[in-house]
C-alpha cells in the first residue's frame, strides 16, 4: 500500500492493554464474594462476545447491569485505563499527530473512557466513534445508548457503513467485531492484533497479525518508531521447552514456533536457515556444520544448564550469542539434598529395599535426627550456599570448605582445609564445579579423614569421587551411607541400562542425575532463558551469555542502537567510530567490551543517520555480526 491509508484502531486490548469493562468493574465493585461473582461474569462475557459466541448487544446490557457505577467513578476509570496505554502506540505518537486527520479509533466502547485516554496520544474527539453512557440525575450508571449502531451486533460494520471514511482503510484490533469490519469488505487490510492478547478465533481467520503497531506501520511500508519489526524474527523452540519461555516471547511480542522433540543434524540443517533464535535442551546437538547453514541465527538459548552440545566456538566465530540457566535448578538440588542427608542418618536405603522385598523389620540401628548433626559442605557456591541456609533452618550445625573466599551465611563456619572440614562432619555434601582439578578429590584418604559413620553426598559430578574407594569406606562399616546423582559413567539414552556395580548396594541411595530435575526448575528455566534471548534482541544485553563479553544495558527509547560483534583485533572500535562520524551520526552513548578473541561495541545514536552509515558500519573487518536496534 503506497499511500498512508485511513486507520481504523480499536481500543480495548488495542490502544490501551485492559479491557474498559473490567477496568470498571475493578473500580465500582466491591472487594467481596458478590464483587468477584460480578467480576469474573463479567470477564467470561467479554471474552465470549469477543469470540463471537454470543450476542454482543445481549452481553454489553448484561454487563453494564452487574457494575453498579456511578458518574463519580469516571475519573478512576479513565486514570487505570491511561496507565495501560499501549507501548507501541505510545512510541508512535509522532506518527499519530502526523497522520491526525487518518488515526480514527472505532470502539464498541464508550466515548467518556476513550477521548480523555486517546488525548494523550494525540487523537481528537471527534475522531472517536464510540457508544456513550447514560446516568440518571443521581448520577447512577443506566446503561448505554442502546439505539446506538455500536450497542448491537455487528455494530463497527454498521456504523461504519453509515460514515463516509476515505479510502483505503486499515482495521487494527484484537477481537472478533474488528475482523466483521474486514471481512465486510469495509476495511481492505485488517491486522489481528496480539501486543495484549491472542485470541485463537480471530487469528486463524487473519490474514496477518501483529504484535506492535511498528509491525503495522513496517508491513504497510511506512516508517514507525522501531525500525525492526519483532514477527519478522523467527523465533523456534524445540525439545518441548517450558511453556513459560513461550509466554515471554509473546508478552514481549515475539510469534514462536515450537517443535516438541530434539531434531537430528539433517533436519536442523533444514529448519534453522530462516531462524533467528533457536532454544533448545540437552538433546540437540548446535555442531559446526549445523551453524554453518545457520545464516540468520542471530542467538541460542540453551534452556538447560550445560552448553557441551552446542559448539560455542564455532557459535562466537559467527557472532552468535549463546545464553544459558546456570542456576535456575538451584533449590531443587539443595532440596534433595537435604532430603537425601536426613534418609540417609535415618539408615532408610536399606529399609526401603526390605520393603520392597516384602520384609517387615522396625530394627532401626542408629536411626539419627539431622538436628545438632554437622553438616560439611565442600564448595560454597550457588548450590552450596543455598544448601547451608537450608540445613540451618533444620537444625543442623554448617561448616564448609571452598578454594575461593566465601562469605558465611547464618552461623556456618569456614574451614581452612577439606580434611579439617572431613574430621567433623556427620553429614558431606559435595557441591564444587567440574574443573579437571576435582576428578577424585574424594579418594581412598578423603573417606578414611570422614568421621566413622558419617554419610556422604554427591550431587555435583561424578568424576569427584571414586566409588571403588567409597565401596571400601562402606564395607569396611566406616562410613554409614551414601547418596550419589552423578555418576563417572552415564548411560545416554533414557531406557539404557545402567550396569553400576554399586546399583544393589543397600547402604546407597542412587538416583539417575535427577538432582536439578523438577517442574519449578523447567519453568524457571524457561522464564530466565527467555527472557536473557529477549534482552538481547531488544536492548543487545549480554548479561549471562556464555561465549560473549557480558555488558548489561538498559532499554534506549529516544535513540537507535548499533550493536556490533566483532574479532577482537586492534582498531575496530576507531573504525566504527570513523564510519560514526564520517556520515554525521551523532553519539549518544557508547559501551565496549572484550574478551578473549570476540569483541562488543553498542553505539546509541540519534535517529537521523544516512543509511550508508549501516553499510559502512558492515564493511569495518573483522566483524562478525551487526544489528540495529529500535
Ligand atoms: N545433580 C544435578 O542435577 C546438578 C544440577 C545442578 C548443578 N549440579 C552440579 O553442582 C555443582 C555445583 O553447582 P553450583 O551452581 O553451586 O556451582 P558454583 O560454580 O556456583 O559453585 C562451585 C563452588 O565450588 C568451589 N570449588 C571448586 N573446586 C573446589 C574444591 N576442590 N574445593 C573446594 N571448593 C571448590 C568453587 O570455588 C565454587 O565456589 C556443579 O558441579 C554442577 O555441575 C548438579
């Protein structure tokens, strides 16, 4: 479409992100039993009229009924209705007062919400076609004007047939009576609009959708406020990541496709070529060659904690960044852990196995509380920390060792060495990193230093500890128990079968690397992942990327962002900035950082910048990958 057409926008879950009935209802009803009743009818008969499956005059009487207002409220309403003032509408308020006499806004809403809201972006009344409110004389809510056009059914195509509008016209809305207007034939264009909501009847019919109104504006042709649009990004999550990760990518106005199993290096090939961002878990592997066809990756999330499957080398090479969730599994391996010490001093592997064998034995042994026991934690990292708050809270006395200064939580103690560490503790638990330095850090020697019939936990790798030494500790009846998630050799497959010669040891608690494995972990996973890939594709935050140098940059609203990876050779930052100034851009703020082999340089610049200037920033050597932001 050339010419700037007329828009049609709607306003409840369009303009402004709430819906204006609910908004009144919030305000007039009260905060009880009967207020939720009216609230949440209210709510399941907006959303029904928005779908389509009931009649909208039948619904908007019903509702406006149940909301006992009064003209007083007014002012309320309108103040939380402004304070969700679309974003993206917001950001193009230029381009609002620059097209006045084209921006109309067709609601099925009321006139005394919307004119005071849509003021603020720049939008005069008389460019409102909306219902109106009627109050009686003591200022009580009656209801609408019920002869009005937009009080019934089908109304925006009625109204509208009575206006007489410009041509070509183009319908932006959320709900089922904005597509009646295109599918009438009175709109030529309508776009389903997703920055608020989705709903699943209006977006199969559309033709198009978008999630911001720059999305519009850049599908039309014309320029808006960023100069991206987000839908154009392809954004594919495989391995059935947690919904979550998808949430965030829609709030923040992304379209996601997803893939629920792993997918094998043939049809990655094929699949990642037109992606721009790719999540994925443990099972798909991100080799060389699959990134080599990977033309518009622009970021990875792995929404695990390890990056082994991904070539982070070959990532970086192509300037693309790899984030990750290092700690988002954090409680629940401090949780069994605690769990794991308390079956453990209580003997319960092995009762747990006569029950299984149909043995009925209440001989318990030296069945222990946890409570006054010491507890020793080797590494007081993320895990470790939590872990000691954790077996405070139950009583239990912490000490710990770490190679690195820890600062003690509560009232644990630090120990100058592990074996001083080993010689008073009832409980270890094991929780350093897997540098090549901790393979066996617990042999034949760090067993015998444990106190006699102590317990011992390992849930971090499991190269750290040698089990032949460990069988030697329990049969020779020093050490008590043990629990171990990790193991030096893992089976690779679910299913596969795991052939330890410790598997029938009734003195141990085994368990297949399930320490981090819970649905709280999933979805943490998902929310964090997602939103480090969203930070970084809105603001070229780096902050938790894993082959990147890390720079944490809040979001630049009045500026354009040139993010620029690079090699990190001398003089690219010079270059960046010759191209800068030899086409008159103007600085706004500047951030570099380096590390290793790959620089990150973020230049914010004034709007008015030729477009050469992004070709001449393109050819500096050395860089690896370019974008503008906004
Ligand atoms: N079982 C599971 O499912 C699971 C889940 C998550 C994490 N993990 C493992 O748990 C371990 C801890 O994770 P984290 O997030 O707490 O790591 P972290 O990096 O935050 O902490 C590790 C700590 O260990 C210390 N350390 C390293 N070597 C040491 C040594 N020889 N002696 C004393 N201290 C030493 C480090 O200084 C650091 O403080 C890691 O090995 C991780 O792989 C396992």
């Amino acid at each position: 479409m050339a010419e700037t057409p007329l828009f049609l926008l709607d306003f409840d879950s369009t303009l402004v992100a709430a819906e204006s009935l609910e908004v009144m209802a919030d305000v007039c009803l009260p905060d009880d039993a009967e207020g939720a009743r009216r609230r949440a009818r209210i709510a399941e008969l907006t959303a029904a009229g928005m779908e389509g499956r009931v009649d909208f005059g039948v619904a908007l009487r019903e509702r406006l009924a149940l909301l006992q207002m009064t003209r007083a409220q007014l002012p309320a309403i309108v103040a939380r209705l402004a304070a969700t003032l679309s974003p993206s509408f917001r950001a193009n308020r230029a381009f609002l007062a620059e097209h006045a006499p084209r921006i109309h806004v067709l609601s099925s809403g009321f006139r005394e919400l919307i004119e005071p809201v849509v003021a603020e972006l720049g939008i005069a009344a008389q460019q409102v076609h909306a219902n109106t409110l009627r109050f009686g004389s003591d200022g009580a809510l009656l209801g609408c004007d019920e002869a009005h056009p937009l009080a019934q059914a089908g109304g925006k195509v009625a109204l509208l047939r009575t206006l007489d509008l410009p041509q070509p016209r183009v319908m932006v809305g959320d709900g089922w009576s904005d597509l009646e207007v295109a599918e009438a034939g009175l709109a030529e264009r309508f776009y389903a609009y997703t920055e608020h909501v989705r709903r699943s009847a209006v977006l199969v019919r559309a033709q198009r959708q978008a999630a911001s109104f720059d999305e519009v504006l850049h599908d039309l042709g014309l320029r808006g406020a960023h100069s991206y649009p987000k839908s154009k990004l392809k954004v594919l999550l495989l391995e059935n990541i947690h919904p979550s990760a998808v949430e965030a990518f829609h709030a923040a106005g992304y379209g996601v496709e997803t893939h629920a199993g792993a997918l094998d290096e043939a049809a990655l090939i094929e699949r990642i070529a037109d992606v721009a961002v790719i999540g994925i878990r443990s099972k798909t592997r991100l080799t060389a060659r699959v990134l080599e066809q990977a033309r518009r990756l622009v970021v990875v999330g792995a929404f695990c904690i390890g990056t082994n499957q991904i070539d982070l080398a070959a990532a970086r090479a192509r300037g693309i960044a790899v984030f990750n969730a290092p700690y988002s599994n954090t409680r629940s391996v401090v949780e069994l852990a605690i769990a794991e010490i308390i079956l453990l001093l209580r003997g319960l592997p092995a009762k747990l196995r006569q029950m299984d064998q149909g043995i009925w034995d209440k001989s318990v042994g030296p069945a222990r509380e946890v409570r006054g026991k010491t507890l020793g934690i080797v590494g007081y990292g993320s895990i470790g920390m939590q872990l000691s708050v954790l077996a405070e809270a139950a009583g239990m006395r912490v000490i710990y060792h770490d190679l690195a200064e820890r600062l003690a939580l509560g009232t644990a103690r630090r120990m100058p060495s592990l074996h001083a560490l080993l010689a008073e503790s009832d409980a270890v638990s094991v929780h350093v990193d897997g540098r090549a330095e901790n393979r066996m850090l617990f042999g034949a020697a760090e067993f015998a230093a444990m106190r006699p019939g102590s317990v011992f936990v390992n849930l971090a790798r499991g190269h750290v500890a040698d089990l032949d030494a460990l069988k030697a500790a329990l049969d020779s009846g020093h050490l008590r128990g043990a629990a171990l998630d990790v193991f030096p050799e893992e089976p690779a497959r679910n299913g596969d079968a795991f052939t330890h010669p410790l598997r029938s040891d009734a003195r141990l608690l085994l368990t297949p690397h399930i320490g981090g494995s819970t649905l709280e972990a999933q979805e943490d996973i998902g929310r964090y992942v997602g939103q480090r890939l969203i930070d970084y594709l809105d603001t070229g935050s780096t902050e938790g990327a894993v082959n990147v140098p890390a720079l944490r940059l809040p979001p630049q609203a009045s500026a354009h962002r040139l993010v620029h990876l690079h090699a990190n050779q001398p003089g690219v930052l010079a270059r960046i900035n010759e191209a800068l100034s030899a086409h008159g851009a103007n600085i706004l703020g500047q951030y570099l950082k380096t590390e290793g082999d790959v620089g990150y340089v973020i230049s914010d610049v004034d709007r008015d910048y030729s477009p050469a200037l992004l070709d001449a920033i393109r050819a500096v050597p050395h860089t690896l990958r370019f974008r503008v932001l906004y």
